[in-house]
C-alpha cells in the first residue's frame, strides 16, 4: 500500500480530507465530537497530521519518531462538556485537573500572629473549670428563683388587693342606742331582771348586730330564772364573737345552776375562757373556786395569784364612789369638823370640806386615819383626785404625796 503523500491540508487537498475522516473515528476524539463546540469561542488551530505515520503504521513499518505522531487534539477546559455518569474518563485530563485547588488563604493581621503565638491552641477543661461552671450555674438559677418569686409575690399582692373587698365596718353604738342600754341595765341593777330581759331584746330587734347585748341579755335571763334561754343567748354572743371569754364563764355558771353541783364540763368550759382571753381575771377566780371546791387548794391558789395579776391595782368600786362623792361635795359646803370613819367615800369628802375651810390640820388628820385603813395603791390613787391634789404642796400635808 503506498503512502499518502503530502502533508498540506487544505479544502481542496484529498490527503486533508482523509485525514480528518480518520480523526473522526480516533478513540480521543469520542468525547470531544459529542458536542459542539461554542461558535463564538476559538478553537486552538493544531496542524493536521501527515500521512505517512498513517501509511507506515498500515504497512508495518517503523514508526516516526515521537515528535512525528499525530498530535492530541486539545479541547480548552473552558469548553469541555461535563463528564456524564457512566461515560468513560477522559485520558487527555491529568489527575491535578480532577483535584479542586484549595483557596489562597489570606494573610493573617501582625497582631493576630502575634496572639496566636501567645495564647495556648486549646484550654484545657480541669475538674475546678466543671465546680465553678456548676457553681455559676446553681447562682444564676438561685437568682432566677428569688427574682421571679419576688414578681410573684408582688403581683398576688396587688391581685389580691385589687379582688379584696373592703370588710363592712361593724355597727356602733349611737347615743340612743347608748341611752337605751344604760336604762336597760339600771333595771337589771335595781333587780328587776325580767323586765330588764325585754328591754334587752327589744334593743336586740331594734339594733341587730350590736355588740354585746347577747351578753348583757344573757346575765339578765340568768338572773330572771330563765337558765334555758340563757345559756341560748351566751351560745349566740359566742357566735358573734363578742366577749368570747366572759361568755364561756356564763357558761360554767349556767350550767352549774343547773345541775346543782360542779362537774368536769364547768371546768373544761372555765379554761377554754382562759385560753379565750388570758387577760381576763374573771375565769382565774371562777376556776379557783371550783378547785377549791374539788379538794385541790395548791391549784386554787395559783390560779388566784394568776388573777391577781390581771386585777387592776384598785377596787373599780370604791374608786367609782368615792370620786362621785369627791365630785358631789359643793366648793363653799362645809359641815365642820368630822371625825374619820374608815370608809373612803365618806373621808375624803370630809377631807375636802377641811382643805377649802383653811383647816389644813383636821384634813390632814382624817387623810392619815384612811391610809391605814386602805391598800397603798388605792390611797394614792384616790388622794391624787384633781379636787385634792392643789393642796399637795400645804406643809401640813407632807408625807401624803
């Protein structure tokens, strides 16, 4: 087979055209014929090869040296097609092509640099590293708890405030309710007990929620013989709670008067008084009685000692009459001299009428004779009266102030 001669390729050259007929079927030119290449973008002219490395290959020959082979066609990476899945890799393409380069890194900040080589690449976490991240951990949910707690706290007051409803006062006593109690008990005073007993309730009826007019109405039904009806009124004064203690006491005394005889229930109702009202002295004395009564006299008499306690320092009586009779003795009577008595209404009016007449000795004679004759705390509560203390500072009456 002769060689093809020529090696000038042209449009009109039969060696040209043979060539790139050939080229077409070369396995490296698969690939590339798949697509066509953009029009726009230029292709990279390579001289066609000769034909004689062609006609020497067919022959048998030796082949042309390297130099002399057909040249590869190569297709600018910019325009090579994507590589399908499943088609088989391109031998033209090395291995430094497939591998993506990595980014050129940016160079770092002189006083980066200079931190990094100053500060460790890693801080250890060491067991304290773990106690004092629990510790702020248990603070900050300590603090979490009070604020919030705090907030709600806050919040349910001013709620409550808000949905509270103000307490109606309770009812007062007017000056004609007043005036129509204190006739009340002037006939219960007088010992006309039943028909203090109606004045009572009609108060009741008419003045409903009063305090104390159960009480009072209580004491009165006692004393009329109505023990029954009594012991009602004392349960409703209980219920009202209004003299709670002293109610509980009328209680024992009822119930005593019933039965004729103290038993357990009067003394359980007699210390549920005292735990009502620990300063009443009232319930003390009811209870020493009854212990006294029971054969327990060491009971009795702590419990009277107890009551002493909480007794006020003066008789409530005698210092009630003596200052209306203090205050009944007119400023020019004078009845002239009298002789000292012992009873303390009747003395220090006498003692009065001496200090306005100028007999400063006979008054200090009878104040005298009745302080021996009255407990030290009642004397000096007595002689301090308005009406007898601006002769304190006579001379004759040194001693008594």
């Amino acid at each position: 087979m002769k060689p093809i001669v020529g090696s000038e390729s042209g449009p009109g050259n039969p060696a040209s055209r043979k060539s790139q007929n050939l080229s077409r079927f070369h396995p490296l030119n698969f690939d590339a014929l798949e697509e066509e290449p953009v029009a726009d973008a230029p292709v990279a002219q390579t001289p066609a090869p000769s034909a004689a490395p062609l006609a020497d290959t067919i022959s048998g020959k030796p082949s042309a040296p390297a130099e002399a082979k057909i040249a590869r066609v190569e297709v600018p990476t910019k325009f090579r097609p994507p590589i399908r899945e499943g088609s088989r890799p391109r031998p033209f393409e090395s291995a430094e092509a497939k591998t993506p380069r990595p980014a050129p890194e940016e160079p770092e900040a002189p006083a980066f640099a200079a931190l990094k080589d100053i500060l460790p690449r890693e801080i250890p976490f060491t067991p304290l590293h773990a106690v004092i991240l629990s510790a702020a951990i248990l603070v900050g949910l300590a603090l979490a708890f009070f604020y919030g707690q705090s907030i709600g706290r806050d919040e349910a007051v001013r709620l409550a405030a808000q949905t509270e409803k103000p307490e109606p006062e309770p009812p007062r006593f007017s000056e004609q309710s007043m005036e129509a109690l204190d006739a009340a008990l002037a006939l219960l005073r007088d010992g006309k007990s039943a028909e203090a007993l109606d004045a009572l309730k009609e108060l009741m009826a008419a003045y409903p929620g009063l305090p104390s007019l159960q009480y009072a109405a209580s004491i009165a039904a006692l004393q009329a013989g109505y023990p029954v009806e009594a012991e009602k009124l004392a349960d409703a004064s209980i219920r009202q709670t209004s003299r709670v203690s002293d109610a509980l006491a009328l209680k024992a005394a009822i119930l005593a008067s019933r039965s004729g005889r103290p038993n357990d229930l009067q003394e359980g109702l007699l210390r549920q008084a005292i735990a009502a009202d620990p300063m009443n002295p009232s319930p003390f004395l009811e209870l020493a009685s009854l212990m006294r009564y029971q054969g327990k006299p060491d009971v009795a008499r702590r419990l009277l000692l107890s009551a002493a306690l909480r007794m006020n320092p003066v008789d409530s009586r005698t210092v009630l009459d003596t200052t209306l009779a203090l205050m009944s003795q007119g400023p020019s009577e004078n009845t002239g001299p009298a002789a000292p008595t012992g009873v303390p209404e009747k003395d220090f009016p006498a003692a009065l009428a001496e200090l306005r007449s100028g007999n400063y000795e006979s008054a200090a004679a009878i104040l005298r004779n009745t302080r021996q004759s009255l407990p030290p705390d009642l004397f000096a509560y007595l002689i301090n009266d308005p009406s007898l203390r601006k002769f304190a500072d006579r001379p004759e009456l040194s001693g008594l102030y």
